[in-house]
C-alpha cells in the first residue's frame, strides 16, 4: 500500500518569522537557496538567522524568501529518528535564542510530480530564465505518484524543488511535537478531476 505525502507550508497562524540562515561570521552564502536543492551540503560553518518579524516563536518555521525549513531539537529528533537517510541536520543559531535549532536539509531530489492530476502547472515561459528551462515556475493543486518515491519520507521535487515534502508518519509526528508555524497540503489526494 502507497503511503500519504504531505506538502509542508507556512501556516496561517500568529509566529515570528525567521530570515534565512547565514555565516555566522557576517555577510550572506552564495547561494542561499540552497537548503531547498534536494542534495548533500558541505558544512556550511556557524550559522545564524535573525528574525524579521517577532511574534509566537515556533518549534518549525520556513525561512524567508527560500523558505529554509528551520527546526527545533525535539522537531529534529522527529526527523533524524523516522528519516535519517532522507535529511541532513545543520545546526542554526537564531538571535535571542538559547534552543538549539536546525535547518532541515531534504538531501533526496525525487522525480514523482502526476502534472495530470495537478489542479494547474505553470511552465517558465519560454526562453525567459534558461537557468529554469524545463521546472516548473509554480503548481497549484500538486499531487505525486507515491509508487516513484522509492521509500523515502522527506524530498523535495525534481523541476519543482520549492516543495518540501514529508509522508503521513512524518506529518503525525511533527503534529504531536506541536507548536508548528507549518501546515500540511496533501499532495497524493484525489483531485476530483
């Protein structure tokens, strides 16, 4: 039997947000979008995020623009306890906080997007970003083949890699952790199309 799969967002509900993570050290990384590449990082150094907007601190909060999935440790105990294969675990410091948080690297880049069962697709009009050609500028409605996930828990897309996408027991266990600024869009419902 295929399991669920949840798309992870930013929910609707009172909390601080938290801007991408940087060097420690000052200044900003090259390419800060890359906790959203599905791919092992090299240590990134110290890092640190400052929060833009304060509000109810969250035990899991999406980043910025790059929407960086940044954890608290009993949050990263759920992740490196049910997909330890699936992620990589960078530790962040966040200004005037003594928790230990992390940023949650999805490491697997999975090829399972059903376009036919998608409520919209958005293409990158031609010739407009060649650095994009072929992903998907956005998708409303995303639905995923669960049988091409090959056993992974955590990923993100292959073409559309701003989905951060975890399976039902991952998605029961972070809602028991509790305290989340994130929310959860199934992605292998019907679409009743």
């Amino acid at each position: 039997m295929a399991r669920d799969f949840y798309w992870v967002g930013i929910a609707d509900v009172p909390q601080w947000v938290v801007r991408t993570p940087a060097p420690a050290g000052g200044g900003l990384f090259k390419e800060p979008w890359m906790f959203a590449e599905g791919r092992v990082l090299p240590d990134p150094g110290p890092m640190e995020a400052q929060i833009s907007h304060p509000g109810v601190k969250c035990a899991f909060v999406l980043s910025g623009i790059e929407q960086a999935p940044i954890v608290n440790a009993a949050v990263a105990n759920v992740f490196r306890t049910l997909a330890p294969d699936d992620v990589q675990l960078l530790p962040v410091s966040i200004e005037r906080e003594s928790e230990s948080y992390f940023v949650v690297n999805a490491i697997r880049l999975m090829d399972c997007i059903d376009e036919a069962r998608c409520q919209e697709v958005q293409h990158y009009p031609e010739n407009s970003f060649p650095e994009y050609e072929g992903e998907y500028r956005w998708i409303y409605g995303l639905r995923i083949d669960p049988l091409r996930t090959e056993g992974a828990r955590v990923f993100r897309l292959t073409k559309f890699k701003t989905a951060f996408v975890v399976s039902d027991d991952v998605k029961e266990a972070l809602e028991r952790a509790g305290n989340l600024g994130v929310s959860f869009e199934q992605v292998t419902a019907p679409t009743g199309r």
